[in-house]
C-alpha cells in the first residue's frame, strides 16, 4: 500500500512553514491586520519581555535569600496582554496550522494542550505547570530550544466538570515562561474573564480563492488531474470556507465513501486504477494463504486502504459463498471498520496495524474452501451505501418540498413514511400515478422517485 | 374540492379541534385553556402516529387564531440543518468541530440548532392580539444532553413564547423541563373513536368493511389513524369490499415486511439476496444503520422462533449494533449481521 496515503489528507498537508499556507484575513480590535506578521511580533516581544524579567527575577531571588520573610519583593511576570494571544475563527481556516507552521519557521517547539482533553484543573496544572513554571532548572532549558504553549480549542474548556480550569488557564497567563497562543472558535461568554486579559485576533473564513490554490496543490501533489473543476467548486461551496472540511470531502470522493451521489464521480476518477484493483482482489482471495502472503499482497499494491476495504466488503461474496466462512470474514471486516472508525475519530494510529490485517488477512484467510478451478469471477465496483448520515438527493429534496406545500409533516416522515406508501399506491395503477403526481404537481424527475 | 385529494390520509385530516378522531377528554381540556387565552410550556408525550403534531399544530391555530402564521413555528429537533441554516449558524456562532472531517462537525447540530432554529423567532415579541407566540419542538428527546439548553431558553423567553415539546419518550426528558411543563399524555384513539373514523371514511369513499376487519385494522396499525386510512385506501383498490385477506396481503408489502423479509431471508441463509435487501432498504428510506437493527429487532420478535434462537438473535444484533456506533461504513456493519444471521440459520 502507498504509505503516503496512510494519513489523511488533511494532516499530510498540514502546512510545515507559513509559506505554505494560505493566511487568513484577520483584526484586532476591529482593525485588519497581517496575521503572521502579528504572531511573529507577539512572539519576539514576549521573549525580550520574559529574558528582561527573569534577570530582574534573579537579582530579586538573591535579595530574598538576604532577608527574612516579610521583607520579600515578590517575582516579577510578563502581563497577561503580552503573554498570551487568543485565535479566534471558524474551524479550518488555519489556526492550529499556523501556529506550528510559525514554531517550524522559528525553530521553535510546540507543547499543546487541547482543551476538550484536559478538562480538569488538575489535569492542565499537570501538564502545563510543571513543564512551564519551574523555574531554575527550566531556565536552562530555554536556552536550548524555544518553547511555545498552544491551547487549542480553549472554547471547549468550559463545561459542567471543569469550572477550575479557567483560573487554571489564568494562572497559567500569569506564570509562563513561554508565550502562549490559544485557539477558539466560538465566542464563550464564560470565558470573557480571560478574554479581557490576553489580546484577540479575530479570524475570518477563507476566501474561494484562497481556498483554491491550496486545494490545486494537493490535486498537483496527489497527481490527481481529472477533477471535474464543476465538482471542485461545489465542494469549495458546500464548505463555506472551512479549509478542513473542503480537504476531507475531496479525500472522501476521491478515495470513495461519502454518498451515492458523487459515487459515479469517483468511478470516474479511479477508471485507470480499476483494473489494478481487479487484479488485487482476485490475488487476495485466490492466492492468499496465510497472513503473511496477505500481508505481502497488499503491501505491495498501490491501492489506499480507505478504498481496498470497501473493494473487499463489496467482492467478499463472490469468493466466500460458505455461511460459517462469511461469518468469520464478516466479524474480521466489522472489526476492522470499527477499528478504523476509532481511529478516525480518535487519531489513533497505533491501531493501524490491526485494521490492515482484519480486512485483508482476516477476510480472504475465512476463506478455507478453495474450489480446483476457481474460474473467472467477475469483480464489482463498490457500491456507496449512505454513511449514516440524513441527506437527500436533489430529486428527493425538490419532492419533499413539493409534498411539504400540501402536507406539512417532516421531512423524514415523508421518506419514510408517505413516500414508501404513495409508491405502493401508484404502483399498480396509472390513474393514481396520474392523480398523485397531478395534485401534488410533481415534475418528471420527482415522479421517477415514485415509480423507483 | 376536497374529493380531488388522491391521498385520503391528507384528504381526512381534521382541520380542528372538534373534528380528531377521539380523545375527547383531551381535546376538552385543549379548548378549555384556548378559553382561557394562556397556558405553560406544554409537553406532549405519546407514541408514534397517535396524532400529537396534528393535535399541537391545531391546537396553536385556534388558540392564535387570524394571527396563527406569524406567531407560529414546527420544528424538528433531529433533522441537520441545511447549509443555508448552517451558514448562517456559523456567521451567527461557529459550530465547534474538535473531529476530523467536514460532516463530523455538522452532525452536532444543536448549538447551531437552538441557534438558528429556536431563538431568533422566540426572542421576537409576539405580533398582534395574542398573548404570546407559540413553538412546537418535535422529536425533543433528539436534543440529548441539550435539552438542558432549552430550559433557559424557557425561562428567559417564555413571555414572548410558550413551547410545545413533543416527544414520543418520556424517558429522554430532563427532570427540569419535566418540571417546567405541563404534561399531556396522549393515546392512539379507542377503538370505538376509531371505528367511527373508519366508517364516516368508508361511507364517503364508497367501500365497504365489516366490524371485525376494522377490529384487525385497528389492531395491526395499533390505532394509528395514518397508517390505518392508508392501508385502507391501498385495500380499497382491489375491490368495493374489504376482507382480511386484502388487508394482510397489502400490509405484507409495507417497509417493516420489508424488514421481516430481510430476516426471513437471512435465516434461509441467503447472504447475497439479504444484502441486496438491506441495500434497498437503506437508500429507499434513508435508514440509518442503528434504525435497520432496531427495526430488524423489532420484527425479530414477531417472528415464531424459539427462545434459544430469539436470544441469540438478540445478542447478534446488540453486538452489530454496538460495533457501528464507532464503525465508518453501515453497509459493512450491516453485512455483518447478515452475514451472521444466515450462518446462525445453519446451525437452527
Ligand atoms: N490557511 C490554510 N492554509 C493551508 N492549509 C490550511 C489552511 N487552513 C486549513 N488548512 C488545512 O486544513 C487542515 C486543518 O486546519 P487547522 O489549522 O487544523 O484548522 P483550525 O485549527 O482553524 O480548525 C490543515 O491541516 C490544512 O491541511
Ligand atoms: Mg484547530
């Protein structure tokens, strides 16, 4: 398997330095601004403030070990404005990239936290405090090689189990040695308290354009050249900015899986790759022994998983006729889909192994009866069956709407419900057709759903 | 006029209060409180198909009366939005997406739902000489965890707006909107009631249908009048006269014979007719792979199988079920089963 296609698209071209990056419009207090230049700024000046600090720090620290307790003069810090910026814009336009796209370009290392994962105080002190706050021994390591917290996704931070991490986060503010920059998309009111601390940078969507040329650059790089640009604009539409979302539905469709509308699109896309695939699954029900032979098969192919285990689900029938076979095929193919679900959703990569294995030596080695002559067995293209997901065709949508102006109950009644029944009605009768699609002045593209 | 109306579940809706079949205890109380020209948020609870959005929605019309269409708002709790609601979701509040991929971040629509949905029309004042406007929520047990959204909302906005919120599980409802409610519990039609529906259908229609057969339609459709007046009219076709033997012979056609079909097809150990079946099934009603299972449950247990075997049949489909929570592909997760139950025929 190609391992370049191992990642998703989104993470593989995760924009290592600014200059790969299309950069969002952005303004601070109302006024536009050049994001990276403002991020490098914030950058620099917090590292002349915190060097500054730390050597009035020390002379500070000498003077308390000289004098009894009371007397102490208390540590200095950077101010909250200049220790910590807030990002906040819509998801996919950039902001977790830019920032270590920036880290990247100054050598700089990131240490992340994201909000939703440490939800308690406990948990953020932990991770960030003790790595950021010590001082001394902390100090030293500075030099070596600069450090920058990002907290992504702080608006998920707020929730019922964590009303402790905003002093968390504000105490953080107070004490880091690193310049911090958060992430958020949403405004969160119960966050204002840290708001009105730090600096915000407002972020706006990304433009079409802009979109575009990152979009063309991984077609370019994915050597991928038949894209129909009709398709590519409806994507870019559908997603309204959103860099992110534009990246997975052009994965999606153009490694299969998201919905049977765009399922002629893929197969166009693929056409050169189909007999390649064909080939494939024939070696691995037909040749495959053992795992290993499994293993070596698929390997060597240059077909992206995402794909192949749909190949297998679809053609797993043609070769595994026995009941107790397709049983245990089907539990290995199950699990594998389940463990890639998680890992999908989880980023956990680790797992990868598994999946490989479940759906393809875990299915074709199901597969104990191996007939003489296995004959030719004609290879299906898979079919993409909807992803779980509520959403009509075109010809269903203008349907519902025309049965909506008449009778107004659900969408999803009427699918389910209404539809099945007017097709039972007009089915065996031309006057009924004639009536229903009359009175509901269907035309002739919403008529075909009844007679389907 | 309305003898043009080919689909008599449309052509008998009851265009007020005084005309839905039964219910007359209900009902009552329902006119009695458009009397007294105020009522609390209200929450409908009943089963599938006893009447609850029709009897809301008329309910509001009378209570509005000639200022009903402004002051008036359906809305689904589980349907996604569309993209011209979600953009505008996002230009009024960016919908979090902590998961990878575009659709992952807009299937958690609620926010963005009470957003778009709920607020800018219960934030208005009502218009015209009513009290207040009125919401109808359906599906409310969809919202989840986010109900707990609402319950401000029905403070803070209950001046400008009472809520009706419908649901066919009491269950999924939060104590606190419980208490913020009152509540009406509302059953399928008595039989009687029923009966008397299917008549004044029958007469006009010019069909004819004996006592006992509307007893088994009433019992197969547990009282649901929609499906009840649609297998009627279905029956209607083949002759003036309706039997039992019509009725069953078009009920055995309906999408949950298609589903017992599924299953009956699996235990004769068909894999490849199955999934062909399950396909249709899926894309035809847009089913989602949890729906299939819950459905294929239910038929399970109509079906004359042993207690081994329902046990069994159980556990396969629990356990499919579990795993498509986290997998990607329903058709797999769904093959699964298939493959699973026909290999369990074997063995019976
Ligand atoms: N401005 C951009 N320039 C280039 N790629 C981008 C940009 N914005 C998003 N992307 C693509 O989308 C992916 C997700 O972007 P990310 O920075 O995580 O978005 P956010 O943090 O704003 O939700 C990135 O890995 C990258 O592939
Ligand atoms: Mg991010």
């Amino acid at each position: 398997m190609k391992d370049t296609l191992e990642r998703p698209w989104v993470e593989k071209y995760r924009p290592q330095s600014i200059k790969e990056m299309a950069i969002p419009q952005a303004k601070v207090s109302g006024h536009r601004v050049a994001l990276d230049e403002e991020l490098r700024t914030f950058i620099k000046t917090f590292l002349t403030e915190i060097q500054n600090i730390n050597e009035k720090n020390k002379k500070i620290r000498i003077y308390n070990r000289t004098v009894e307790d009371k007397k102490q003069k208390k540590e200095l810090s950077v101010p909250p404005e200049k220790s910590a910026v807030l990002l906040e814009g819509p998801p996919g336009v950039g902001k977790t990239s830019i920032v270590y796209a920036l880290a990247n370009d100054l050598n700089m290392e990131v240490i992340e936290t994201n909000a939703s994962d440490t939800r308690t105080r406990d948990a953020l002190e932990s991770k960030l405090k003790e790595t950021v706050k010590s001082r001394g021994i902390m100090d030293f390591i500075v030099q070596s090689k600069a450090k920058l917290i990002l907290i992504d996704e702080i608006d998920g931070i707020y929730g019922v189990t964590d009303r402790g991490a905003v002093p968390a986060v504000l105490d953080l503010i107070e004490n880091t040695q690193f310049p911090i920059i958060m992430c958020s998309n949403d405004y969160k009111r119960n966050l204002q308290t840290l708001y009105n601390k730090i600096r915000k940078i407002e972020i706006s969507a990304l433009s079409k354009d802009e979109i575009l040329k990152v979009v063309k650059r991984i077609l370019k790089k994915e050597k991928i050249d038949n894209f129909n640009p009709k398709d590519l604009n409806y994507i870019i539409e559908k997603n309204e900015g959103d860099l992110r979302g534009t990246i997975n539905d052009l994965q999606g469709i153009y490694q299969g899986g998201l919905d049977t509308d765009t399922s002629e699109l893929i197969y166009q896309l693929n056409r050169d790759n189909n007999e390649e695939i064909f080939s494939l699954i024939r070696e691995l029900f037909q040749d495959a022994r053992t795992l290993q032979q499994a293993r070596n098969i698929t390997d060597k192919s240059d077909v992206d998983y995402n794909f192949l285990y749909k190949w297998i689900n679809e053609n797993l029938p043609t070769f595994i006729k026995k009941t107790n076979e397709l049983k245990t095929a089907y539990e290995n193919l199950s699990l594998a889909d389940e463990v890639f679900g998680r890992i999908r959703k989880n980023q956990y990569w680790s797992l990868l192994p598994y999946f490989y294995d479940l759906f393809s030596g875990g299915v074709v080695l199901a597969r104990k009866y191996h007939p003489e002559n296995e004959g030719f067995r004609r290879i299906n293209f898979p079919r993409f069956t909807s992803t779980g997901f509520f959403s009509l065709t075109v010809a269903e949508h203008s349907f519902v709407e025309k049965i909506q102006e008449k009778y107004n109950v659900s969408e999803i009644e009427i699918i389910q419900n209404l539809l099945p029944f007017l097709r039972k009605l007009t089915s065996d009768s031309r006057k009924y057709l004639k009536l229903v699609s009359d009175w509901f002045d269907l035309d002739a593209k919403e008529k075909k759903l009844l007679t389907k | 006029m309305s003898d043009n109306i080919p689909v008599w579940r449309i052509k008998y809706l009851p265009h007020s209060l005084n005309e839905v079949c039964g219910r007359t205890e209900l009902i009552q109380r329902l006119s009695d409180i458009i009397k007294e020209r105020n009522f609390p948020h209200l929450l409908f609870i009943g089963p599938e198909g006893s009447g609850k959005t029709t009897i809301a929605t008329l309910f509001s019309e009378e209570f509005l009366g000639k200022y009903f269409k402004s002051n008036f708002q359906k809305v689904y709790a589980d349907m996604p939005l569309n993209s011209e609601e979600l953009k505008q979701a996002r230009s009024d509040a960016y919908i979090s997406t902590s998961k990878i991929g575009s659709l992952a971040g807009k299937k958690v629509t609620t926010p963005a739902f009470i957003q778009v949905k709920i607020k800018p029309f219960i934030e208005l004042k009502a218009l015209g000489d009513v009290p207040f406007k009125i919401l109808i929520v359906k599906n409310f047990e969809a919202l989840d965890s986010n109900q707990q959204a609402f319950r401000r909302l029905m403070e803070i906005y209950g001046k400008n707006c009472r809520m009706i919120l419908i649901t066919t599980k009491a269950s999924a409802i939060i104590d606190p909107i419980i208490s913020r409610c009152q509540i009406f519990l509302i059953s399928p039609p008595k039989f009687e009631d029923f009966k008397g529906e299917i008549t004044k259908i029958v007469d006009q229609e010019d069909v004819e249908i004996e006592e006992n057969n509307i007893k088994l339609l009433y019992k197969i459709t547990n009282g649901k009048i929609a499906e009840a007046i649609d297998l009627l009219q279905l029956s209607s076709m083949s002759g003036k006269k309706i039997d039992n033997t019509v009725l069953y012979q078009n009920l055995m056609n309906s999408q949950t014979n298609l589903v017992r079909n599924l299953l009956l097809i699996c235990l004769k150990g068909d894999f490849l007719k199955a999934r062909e079946l399950s396909r249709k099934i899926q894309s035809n009603y847009k089913y989602s792979s949890q729906e299939v299972f819950k459905l294929m449950l239910k038929e399970m247990l109509k079906l004359p199988l042993s207690r081994y075997a329902r046990e069994k049949i159980i556990n396969l489909i629990a356990d499919a079920d579990f795993r498509a929570v986290d997998g990607l592909d329903t058709d797999i997760q769904i093959s699964n089963l298939l493959a699973k139950l026909c290999d369990f025929a074997e063995i019976l």
